[in-house]
C-alpha cells in the first residue's frame, strides 16, 4: 500500500506565463476561438487526499495548442490551495485535451480548472 503523497511531493514552482514569440497568445474572449473537443474528465486526475478530505480545488494553468488543437505543453500559474496536488493533477489532465483550432496556429491560452468533491 502507497503512501498519500507529502506536500514536497505535491508542491510546483510558479514560474509564470508560457513564452513562445512564434505562438498567437490569447486572451479574454479571443480565448472562444478555440473550441475544446475531448480529453480526460477532472475526475479521473482528482488528487485522492484531497478527495478523501472533501477539498476543492482551483488551477489556472498556461497551454500552447498546435495548429491541429492538441496541448504540446502545460505550465501552472496559480494553484489554489497549494501543496494539495490540485497543480499536478490539472497538468495531467490538460495535457490530454484537444481543441478545434480554427487559427491553424500555434497558439498560447490560459484556462481555468476547478476540482469540485
């Protein structure tokens, strides 16, 4: 049987904004130009002490989407509470994530995930 993660093991640097000068950064409602298509379900990355221990979660993270609309990376910019594993588990989840990109671009976006019991 495997331990619950510490919090050392749950802890991410911020280290701010995904920087590409190649990729068209969106913001606000230019963000509705790309419609996401399918990936995993929060459910499946939901951290399981925080679960077990009725917590919420909120995680805003940075994405560069290819032409195609597939996540080529994921950063965390702000993750709230930290150390509970929120931060790692969107990352997980997002990097599964396929938009419909009517940009045929490389584009940058940060998008808002929230874990909910």
């Amino acid at each position: 049987m495997s331990e619950a993660p510490t919090s050392a093991d749950t802890t991410l640097a911020l280290t701010g904004r995904l920087i590409r000068p190649e990729a068209l950064r969106l913001q606000g409602n230019q963000t509705m130009q790309l419609r996401w298509r399918r990936g995993d379900t929060l459910e499946q990355h939901y951290p399981k002490a925080a679960r077990a221990a009725g917590m919420d979660g909120i995680v805003t993270v940075d994405l560069l989407i290819n032409e195609s609309g597939a996540v080529l990376e994921a950063q965390v910019i702000g993750e709230s509470p930290p150390g509970a594993g929120f931060g790692l588990a969107a990352l997980d989840a997002v990097k599964t994530y396929e938009y419909d990109n009517r940009l045929h671009r490389l584009v940058l976006m940060s998008i808002t995930v929230e874990f909910l019991p």
